[in-house]
C-alpha cells in the first residue's frame, strides 16, 4: 500500500460545523498525525473552531480527553440522565410529554443555557498558548447585528476575546443567544460557511485536508477545482448520531470512525464499513462469488444456469448491497452487509481475504453455505 497524501508538505485544516460529531474531527487527525502529518493552519466552524482552538494549542490529549468524557451537562444546562434517555429512546409518553413542555418553555425563554458550554471552553482552551502558537487559527461565525459572515484571525484576537470567538462560532440556534464580541450578537458559523476552507485560500493555502460532519448545519460553499489546489476531502460514510447527542458512547464511536476513515483515506483502503487492503483481483472475486452462489458450473446435473445466475441472481445481489462497480465490488458489498448483520468487528484494517473467510465461518456456523436463497427471491 501506498500513502495516499504527501508527508513532505505541510497542510492547512479546515473543520467543519457538526455540534456533538466533533469527535470525528479530532479522530481523524489523530491518525492523521501518525501517518506523519505536518500542518500551520487551522480553519474552523463551530465545533470545529473548538477543535481548532486545541490543534492550534497543538494538544491532541486534551482535544482526545474533552471528547472521550463528553456529556451533556457540559454543554447546556440539561440533566444527563434525562437527556441520555431521549436519544436513547426510552421515555414512555407520558415522561416526555413534561419534558417537551419544559424544552418548549426553554425556547420561549430564548433557549437553552449556555454557561456550561462557556466552562467548558474555559477549561480546555488556553488563550495564551493559542496567541502564541506557530499554527495560524482562523475560526468562522455569523454576526446577526451586522448581517453578515464575520471571519476571525484568532490569534489577533485580545486573550479575553478568544473564548468569545469559539462561542459566537458555535451558537446553534437552540442555544440562549447573548452579546459577545463588541455587543454583537452571533450564530453558528455554519449559516454562512459551514466547511470553512475558503478562508484558508484566500489566505494563500493551497495543500489543504478538508474534515467534512455529515448532517453539519448550514451551508457548505462550492470549491472549483483548480491545478494549484491539493484538497483532499476526508467524510463519513456513516452516521455520526444527532448533532446535539453529547453522549460519551457516540462521541467515542466518532472517535473511532474518524480516525479509521482518515486511515482509508491515506492508504486508499477499499469498503464502506470495513476497512480493507485489496488483494483479489477481479477475476479472483468472482471466482468466490460464485462458490459463494454455491453454482458448480462443470456438474452436469446442475439446476441453475449460468445465464439465470449472471442476468438475475448478481445483478440482484449488486441492487440490494448498492454495488455498482464490477464483481470485485459485488463481492465486497455482499461481504460488508453479511459481516454487518453478524456483528464481525469494523475497526481495523484487514485483507479482503480475512473478511471473505470471517463471513465464510460465520456462514458455517449458522448452517447456511450458499447466498442463493436470498438473492432468487423476486
């Protein structure tokens, strides 16, 4: 395998916005850096201006330590308990009946209150070793007083304006909205551009890792291509939870997706859930999908064609995993949906091979040998 970004450049990151997904961010770069990663520049909205403010400290334990302990009671005056049973699903209707009516009271009173979040920023970033970083941070918000995007060179910012700067980035619009910076009052920075790389361009970037949260608020701005532009694109493929799940779980599991997806990224690694090194080629895959049809086609009382299993039987497994590449790819997302549904564990790297014999015991061990069945259903 071979590296997929150049170690010997230095880089700009641009964050995007996401609320309670930002650990996806720091789990990317994390693996980012042991790969040999060197970046100068930070960009960032909402979470991401947080997650900034700790790159540019140049911090990762601590970015690590707020996002494997997160919880809800940090960020909004909120109970946890409560709050892990919403998204957990289990309030009986006649719990949430009183906790709708006491949210709905919370917004006609202006929103939620913020002061936890404003501890916790207080806690985790240091204004000082941020002014005296080497890593230029530029953190983006919207100010509703002027109407218009206000872009922050943070580091220029006064010590006491710093914290101000990362709240006005990542006031969602649930959030209890008070005067900030100058009597301004802000929004999420995500209204405006809510994956910040045109900042870094304007400022003279041009080798640029792009760390995108799917579901993020906002508006994400149309780059054009261009020759002196390196921009490579790191996202989930999966879903990160709700942007206002603060629960320690689905932080550590972004945690763990961002940095494995950053690992597909700098490898090229091939699937969707999995994360695997290609050693079949295509031809060889389709050899195991057809042991996999269980269709000999030398036996000379066989019972299915070779036109039923290529016109009907493939093409159909190819629709119901989403396949739209060769037989490799259909072969993948067989194995990728299967090993899903058996629980095979998704974060590490492996060979193709490794998987195609996991789901081939787990196969065994339920009393299923073939894919057939399924795949001649109408």
């Amino acid at each position: 395998m071979e590296k997929r970004f150049d170690t010997e450049k230095t880089y700009a990151l641009a964050l995007g916005g996401g609320g309670a997904k930002g650990g996806y961010e720091i789990g990317a770069v994390k693996a980012l850096i042991e790969e040999g990663l060197v970046y100068n520049a930070v960009s960032g909205t909402s979470v991401g201006a947080l997650n900034g403010a700790l790159l540019t400290m140049r911090d990762l334990d601590k970015a690590e330590e707020l996002w494997k302990n997160i919880r809800y009671s940090q960020v909004m005056d909120v109970d946890d308990a409560e709050m892990s049973r919403v998204f957990e699903k289990d309030l009986t209707a006649r719990e949430l009946r009183p906790l709708l009516k006491r949210a709905l009271d919370i917004m006609k009173g202006g929103g939620f209150d913020v002061t936890p979040l404003r501890g916790l920023l207080k806690q985790y970033v240091d204004p000082k070793r941020i002014k005296g970083s080497d890593v230029d941070f530029v953190a983006v918000t919207y100010s509703l007083t002027d109407k218009k995007e206000f872009v922050a060179d943070v580091r220029a910012l006064p010590e006491d304006e710093i914290c101000d700067i990362l709240l006005a980035s990542a006031y969602f619009p649930a959030f209890k909205n008070e005067p900030l910076i100058g009597g301004k009052r802000f929004t999420d920075g995500g209204v405006s551009d809510v994956l910040p790389i045109t900042p870094l361009i304007d400022r003279g970037y041009r080798s640029i890792i792009a760390i995108k949260l799917s579901g993020g608020l906002g508006r994400e701005r149309y780059i054009r291509p261009r020759k002196d532009l390196d921009l490579i694109y790191i996202a989930p493929k999966r879903r990160l939870g709700n942007t206002l799940n603060f629960s320690k779980e689905q932080s550590n599991y972004n945690l763990s997706l961002g940095y494995y997806d950053a690992k597909r990224m700098v490898w090229g690694l091939y699937g969707d859930y999995y994360y695997l090194e290609r050693t079949m080629t295509e031809r060889q895959a389709y050899r195991e999908l057809m042991d996999l049809i269980a269709v000999e086609t030398k036996s000379e009382d066989e019972t299915v064609s070779l036109r039923t299993v290529h016109e009907s039987i493939i093409p159909r497994l190819a629709r119901e995993h989403g396949a739209d590449g060769d037989y490799y790819d259909v072969l993948i997302s067989y194995l990728e949906h299967t090993g899903e549904v058996f629980g095979i564990p998704e974060f590490r790297i492996i060979k193709d091979t490794e998987l195609l014999s996991e789901v081939g015991d787990e196969l065994k061990k339920r009393g299923v040998s073939t894919i057939a069945p399924r795949a001649f259903k109408s």
